[in-house]
C-alpha cells in the first residue's frame, strides 16, 4: 500500500534538523520501499505492507526519536485520501482565489463535532478557511506568514496535532505518489 507522511516542524528555522537522505535511510530501515521525499520539509511517500495507519506513525515516530534524538509528530494518509484530499478543496474553483494563497493544515485525527461547531478564530476578512473530515482548507491572501489561521491556533481549539502545506506542495506530492 502507498502512503504520505507529513513530519511536523522538522528543518524549520534551524530545529530538528534531518538530512532527507538520513531520513530514507531510517525508514529502509523499518522495511519501507519505494521511499521518495519532497522537499526538505517531511514529506514522504512510501510503500508498506502494513495497513493499521496507527502502527505506521508509532514506526516512524519511534524511529525518528532513535535515530535523531527527537520527538515528530507525524500524520500519515494513503494515496487515495491525498486524492481526495485534492478534490474536495472547496476555494480551488472560487472565483479570484490565488492558488498560490491556498493551504490545507492536516489534522492528526477527526477533532470533535462539538469542537468544530463552536469554533472561534479571529481572522482576516478577506481569509477562509472550511475544516472537512481531517483537513482544514485555508485561504490566506496576505500570506500564511501573516495570518493567525496556523497550526498552534487549530491544534488548541480542535485538540488535535496539525501541519500545514501550501496548496503546490500537497499537488505536488500526491503527483510524487503516483
């Protein structure tokens, strides 16, 4: 089975630093295959024969802790839900929308329905955002760097881990996946 993982905050502003070719060489070590990495970021696609996504991240996670002596949250999804994924961006056909502002945060788990419901963040007028399933579809046209729709402020109103890909990136590895 293929899969994506997205690794949380590594090579970001000098913190856990990890070489990409480091990084395929831990994962061949947990009997990974196909293994390829986009950017230097944590994004990687492998193929595995287990299916329990759960097992997949306790690997890898464990691993990395190992072999680099730091803890990364990782939050794993196969092909067809990046697919998915894609599909389901609901700012992608709006009009006047620059894909180039577009981002999708990827949430560790479902948050709760009582969590997304009263969900309050103070946000820029012209910025959107729509949380569907485990993703949450993010516009920001003056910049993910400047908006207070980011991966802190998701992670403590829906209590759940969170990582962020601008719009390229999660296109771009899913075209890596196939």
């Amino acid at each position: 089975m293929k899969y994506i993982a997205l690794l949380k905050g590594i090579n970001v502003g000098g913190q856990k630093m990890i070489k990409m070719k480091d990084l395929v060489n831990a994962l061949a070590s947990l009997h990974f295959s196909s293994i390829k990495t986009y950017l230097q970021s944590g994004n990687v696609v492998f193929e595995h024969e287990v299916e329990d996504i759960l097992k997949l991240t306790e690997k890898i996670e464990s691993k990395i802790s190992e072999a680099f002596g730091f803890a990364v949250k990782t939050i794993i999804h196969t092909n067809d839900e990046l697919e998915s994924i894609i599909n389901n961006n609901p700012f992608v056909d709006e009009p006047d929308i620059d894909p180039e502002k577009l981002h999708v945060t990827f949430l560790s788990e479902m948050p709760e329905q009582s969590r997304v419901e009263n969900l309050e963040i103070k946000k820029e007028e012209v910025e959107k955002f729509s949380i569907i399933s485990r993703e949450v579809y993010l516009y920001c046209p003056n910049g993910y760097g400047n908006t207070k729709l980011n991966n802190s402020v998701f992670e403590k109103k829906l209590n759940v881990i969170a990582t962020t890909r601008n719009w390229k990136t999660v296109k771009n590895i899913f075209t890596l996946s196939k």
